[in-house]
C-alpha cells in the first residue's frame, strides 16, 4: 500500500494567501505542506501555498473576498427550511450582498460601480460555496435582469432603471424562456407590437406556449423584468428584442393586463422564487425598448446599426454570455469541493484490513477507490486552469479590450464548449464523490446531496447542454469550409487550422497534426511515448480535426439541396458533430492546463501538476479508445498501455492527494461538512486506541477462527 497514514489532523487548516502581502499564510506545524519541499524530481513535494495562489487565478484577491463573504454564517443555506422559508431568507440575502457593496462591481463608474467584469464574475461565483440559490438569484438580479439593462440599453436606461435595480429597490426577472421554446430563443412566441398613435409597444403572450417560464424572482419577488418579444411595426416583424416592464404595484398586485403561476416545489435550488408570466395586451412606452441594437422612431420606423437580423440576434444574445461563463466557474467549485470532502473523509475513514491484522486500511489506499476520485481531480484541476484563460478573455471583451466581431464570436464558442463539460462534470463528480463517502455521504449535513440537487438544472438552464455544443459544432463547420469552400476531397482531408499566438484561445482550437503515431513494439516504451505533451496534444487534436473533417465532407452538398433533405442530413450527423465540439472543448481544457503547467515555478509542484495533466490527457484518450483503434490512431499495444500508466499515474499521485485537494482552499467554514472536519479521524483514532490497549492488557477476545 502506498503512503498509509491519514494527511490531515482534526484542526486542519487549508491555506488562504495573505492579501496584503501576496504570500500564503502557512499551515500549522505537523501537516502535509509544513515539511521542507525538495527540489528533486524523484521524490516531489507541493508548495500548497504557491499553487493555491495559482488555482485562484487572475482576480485572486477578489476570490478570496468573495470567499470571505460566503463564509459569514447570515448567508450560509440553512437546511431542512421549508421552500417559502429559504425564498425568504434569500431575498434577504441579497439585500446583505447590496450593503455589502458585493454586487456593484461589472456596473459602469458612473453609478457606483467598478467597470470590472472579470471580477464581477469570479466574486459572483464564489457564492455557491455559501448556497447555490443566492448565488442564483444574484445573477438573476444583476447578471441577467441588471445586465439586460446595462448592455441591451443605452444611457436613457441605464440612469432611469440601473440605479434601482443595483439598489435592489426594484427586484426583477429576465423574461426570455417560453413553456413552449425554451433554447431556441429566436422562435419565441411572445410579441411587442407598436402603436404608432399612442407611441407604445403592445405586448402579447397569443398563445399558452408563449408563456414567460422558470423566471426566477417571477413569482413573488419580481416588480419588474425585461422580457423578450418579437419586435413588429408597420407589419415587419423585426426578430426578438428586449423591452423593460414593470409587473407589480407596491402592494405585490400584477398590474393590469399581467397574470403569473409559482412554478412551486424544484428538484433544487429552492430558495429561488421561479414563476410563470403572461401578457395580454400589456402597453409599455417605446422609450421602454432596450434599444442599442435596435430603435423604433416615434413614425414607426425601425433602424438598427446591424444590418443582418441574424447577425443582431446573436450579437445581442451575445451580450449575455456572462450567464454561461459563470456556471462554468461555479459548477468547477461546487466539483472541487465535493472532492475535497470526499477525499479528505477517504484520507481518514478505514475500513477492512487485507494488509494487516490489526489495522484497517484508509479508503483511499484501494485502487478502486482512487481510480473513482482522482481522474475527476484531474478533471477538475482542468476546468479551473480553462475558466480563468475563459474569465480573461470574457473580461476583455466586455471591457473593451478586444471587442471586435471575431472576438464576440471566439467568447461565444469558448462559452458553448465549455459550460457543457464543467455542468455534466459537476453533476458526476458530486455523485461519485457522494458514493465514495458511503452513507455518510447521503446525509444532508455533509452537502453533497445538497449541491447535487441544486446544480442538476445547471446542465440546461443558459442554454441545454447538448443544445451549446450543437452551436460549437456548426461554428467549427463553418471555419471549416471557410478554409476550403473550393477545395476538394484531397485538400480537405489535409485540413488543419494553425494556432493564432495572440489569442488566449486559439479560435476554433484546431491544431496541426504533424505526424502518425506508431507502434514502438513495447509497452514500456508506449508509456514512455505516452508521457510526452506532443503525443498528448496530436492524439486529442487529431480526433476533432478529424471527426470535423470527416462531416464535413459528408455535409459538403447539403446546401444544395432541398430544406427538408439538408435538415435530414444534418440530423443523421447530429450525434457525431456534439461528440466533435465536445473533444473540442476537451482540447481547450487540455491547452489551459498545459499553459498553467508552464507557468508553475516550483519544481516539486510542476512534478505532481506534470502528472496529473497527464492523467486528465491520457483520461480523455482512454476514454475514446474505441476511436482510437477503430481510425487506427493507436495500436492495440499502445492502447493497452494507456490505462497501465493511468494507473501507475494514480499511484504516484496517492500520496499528493490530500495537498491537491488542500490548494483550492476551502475551510470547514466553507464546506461545512462534518465528514471533512477532522472528526472521522479522532472516531478512528479513538478505536484504534481501544483495540492497541487491550492487546496491551492481554483481554482482547481470541477469535473463533483462530481458535480451532
């Protein structure tokens, strides 16, 4: 067995650098991270304070304030309230955030805020470590209803509605999903048709389809939204826009012409008040549409500066995409904290004693054990490393920065490919951690059932999963046959896109594949192969490039052909294109992690860092291995010795978990599960106590086996 001995102490202290001066405070004498760290490759060490700096990323301090915030007991989820309980205590919730000053940080200067969106969203995220519905809520509030205003608007809205909406003085609700289209936003069925004699905007739901639903703040709280709706005037219907409208009076009434339904008991995060809203011939000023990217003059006409109505579609959608970044981050924690509560109890709880007659042995010493936590360490260790370089590049975006179409658009891809994979992660990881940890794991008090409830809705709200990655197939469909809209067969199959270096993101994240991998006639010097990062990336990039490649051709005449008989086609590759963009955002996470490895300085850390990039890459190969072979891109002994170093991987990193695990620096104030708190470790030690001293005193029971 390797390293035996539990890594934590019951006054466990996880590592938290110091703000002022941009060091780590240290943890107490006796732990893992104490011992003096040594250089030497052969037996490495982690600078846990170094690398928890690292894993916090490019708005560390702000982190840790956030952190600071949710560890504060008045904005801590209480389980066990009742629905209209924990919606209650919500709402009040937020009213702390806003004295606080919490929430004000992405709104421009001029209104009290700091012109700071990466930081926005990196604090905002923090929030699930207290309870995944305030951290909903506020981004109800601010990033959806708030942010609607601040980047659909213009400055007539933003001085005549932002300052009660940050106030929280106006509450409000994003009306854009309908019961009858929830992802395919441009097909809504809710209308704004203008009356040019009244100067106004009629508002419709014609239909029970076209209902407004799972609006959050809909169906109690909410005294306004920003609802969606077909723009019609003079008889044109000019595609979906966005309209402020107030909803209730200052008793809590709908006004006149509004009704709604409570969407009542969810499958989780229920301290959100999530409703249902309908219009019938609701009346709202034209000054009332949210109208940067599209206006309407007094006569009627209709004016945008984007001309294509597609284009102004999802530039305007595209303006919102700090929905989906945010659930990338906030799923990523809610992951690494169920690993570090699973880890931490496997680390303490024994059980069965195989390799020795008195001791049991510590869960995660067993393979099995390892082999269920550790890749989703890795897998995790990934997202975080992906969502920072994702965080840069949304921030400067919507600075300023780097705003150009191509830009927006490179966001808009990252954000589709990414939030798919982090959301499912985080729904697999709080099963599997919750699993490990037996039945204390099902309890409520250790969070993990809790946190599964609340983000299971994650993998469809802001777009359904399997939707987005449709959305990232079509866009590497598209830079695809841009790059050969001529060419034929024998230049397609030669299809590469090259790595652009001024970009955090490489675009579509296509690389060149320089060569074949081949069988070097042994295991062990297919591991070595294995090992190296080129290997690594050709293998994962080759699997995009060619299972794009490969469509591609197959959907090359499409076009040609009737709409019914090119939707049919494009149907029968469906499931192979979200595969693609899936290994797509694979790669992408795959990347970030390499990056983040060059840029760790201690040479222990980079050691175990090398390692479990590694882990994660060979992860995703071994995952695909049937493609692998089938395509010929490995041999059978190759694919073999895979999973050997996987699990020679995993062995060496037994002994690092407990550190790997520590970095993400998450105390019990954060987690607040007793599994984690130290206590399984004094019950163990305690019994073992027991047991040592009554074979000291010579009264332990003879076993009956031993007997005969």
């Amino acid at each position: 067995m390797v390293d035996t001995a539990p890594r934590t102490t019951s006054n466990k202290q996880t590592i938290a650098p110091d703000r002022s001066a941009g060091t780590a405070r240290p943890k107490p004498a006796g732990s893992a991270a104490s011992a003096p760290q040594s250089a030497a490759p052969t037996h490495p060490t982690i600078d846990v304070a170094a690398l928890g700096r690292q894993l916090l990323g490019t708005w560390a301090d702000i982190r840790l304030d956030a952190r600071d915030r949710a560890a504060q007991p008045d904005l801590q989820r209480i389980e066990g309230q009742t629905m209209a309980e924990h919606r209650e205590r919500v709402l009040g919730q937020l009213k702390i955030l806003v004295g606080h000053g919490a929430v004000h940080r992405a709104f421009p200067t001029a209104l009290g805020g700091h012109d700071d969106h990466g930081g926005n969203i990196a604090a905002f995220e923090e929030l699930v470590i207290a309870d995944p519905s305030l951290q909903i809520k506020s981004g109800v509030q601010w990033g959806l209803f708030g942010a609607a205003v601040l980047h659909l608007g213009t400055e007539y809205h933003h001085t005549t509605f932002l300052p009660d909406i940050m106030s929280l003085k106006v509450p409000g609700a994003f009306a854009m999903t309908e019961t009858g289209h929830g992802s395919d936003v441009a097909a809504i069925g809710t209308t704004a048709t203008y009356d040019e004699a009244k100067q106004q905007f009629v508002i419709n739901t014609p239909f029970r389809g076209a209902w407004k639903d799972y609006l959050g703040n809909a169906a109690l709280h909410g005294t306004a939204a920003v609802v969606f709706a077909q723009l019609i005037t003079k008889g044109v219907n000019h595609g979906v826009h966005a309209f402020y409208m107030p909803l209730r009076n200052a008793k809590g009434g709908f006004l006149k012409g509004i009704g709604g339904e409570d969407d009542g008991l969810k499958g989780g995060l229920n301290g959100i008040d999530n409703g249902r809203l309908h219009f019938t011939n609701v009346r709202v000023p034209r000054e009332n549409l949210l109208n940067r990217y599209g206006s309407v003059a007094e006569d009627g006409t209709y004016s945008s500066p984007i001309a294509s109505p597609g284009r102004r579609f999802f530039t305007m959608l595209g303006t919102l995409v700090q929905g989906r970044v945010s659930l990338d981050g906030a799923a990523t924690t809610a992951a690494a904290m169920a690993l570090t509560i699973a880890i931490t109890y496997g680390n303490q709880r024994r059980q069965f004693n195989a390799a020795s007659d008195t001791d049991e042995e510590v869960l995660l010493d067993y393979q099995r054990h390892q082999r269920r936590l550790l890749p989703k360490l890795a897998t995790t260790y990934a997202q975080v490393f992906a969502h920072d370089e994702f965080l840069v590049k949304f921030d400067a975006v919507f600075s300023g920065a780097a705003d150009t179409d191509d830009d927006r658009q490179d966001l808009e891809t990252i954000a589709a490919a990414l939030k798919p994979l982090s959301t499912w992660h985080a729904l697999e990881t709080l099963q599997e951690a919750r699993e490990a940890s037996g039945g204390a794991g099902f309890l409520a008090e250790n969070r993990m059932v809790g946190l599964r409830q609340d983000l299971d809705v994650y993998v469809t709200f802001e777009g359904d999963n399997n939707v987005l990655l449709q959305l990232v197939a079509k866009r590497l469909l598209t830079d695809y046959s841009k790059q050969f809209a001529k060419a034929d067969a024998g230049a397609m199959a030669r299809f590469v896109v090259q790595q652009t270096a001024d970009r955090a993101y490489h675009g579509t994240g296509l690389r060149s594949l320089a060569q074949t991998i081949g069988d070097f006639g042994s295991t062990a010097r297919s591991v070595a192969g294995l090992r190296d990062e080129r290997v690594q990336r050709e293998l994962l990039t080759d699997r995009v490039e060619a299972m794009i490649a490969e469509i591609a051709g197959r959907l090359r005449d499409a076009r040609k052909l009737p709409k019914a008989d090119a939707a049919a086609a494009f149907n029968r590759n469906q499931n192979e294109l979200i595969e693609a963009a899936r290994a797509h955002g694979e790669l992408l996470q795959w990347e970030a992690f390499t990056r983040a490895l060059a840029k760790t300085n201690d040479p222990g850390t980079k050691q175990v860092l090398t390692w479990v990039r590694d882990l994660f890459g060979l992860g995703l190969i071994e995952k695909h291995l049937a493609w692998y072979l089938i395509n010929g891109r490995l041999s059978p002994k190759r694919a073999k010795a895979v999973s050997a170093y996987i699990d020679r991987l995993i062995e060496r990193l037994r002994p690092h978990a407990q550190d790997l695990v520590d970095a993400f620096g998450y105390g019990p104030e954060h987690l607040r599960a007793k599994i984690a708190s130290g206590a399984e470790l004094e019950r163990q030690d305690e019994a073992r106590a027991y047991y040592a001293a009554q074979r000291a005193a010579g009264t332990m029971p003879v076993p009956e086996k031993s007997k005969k």
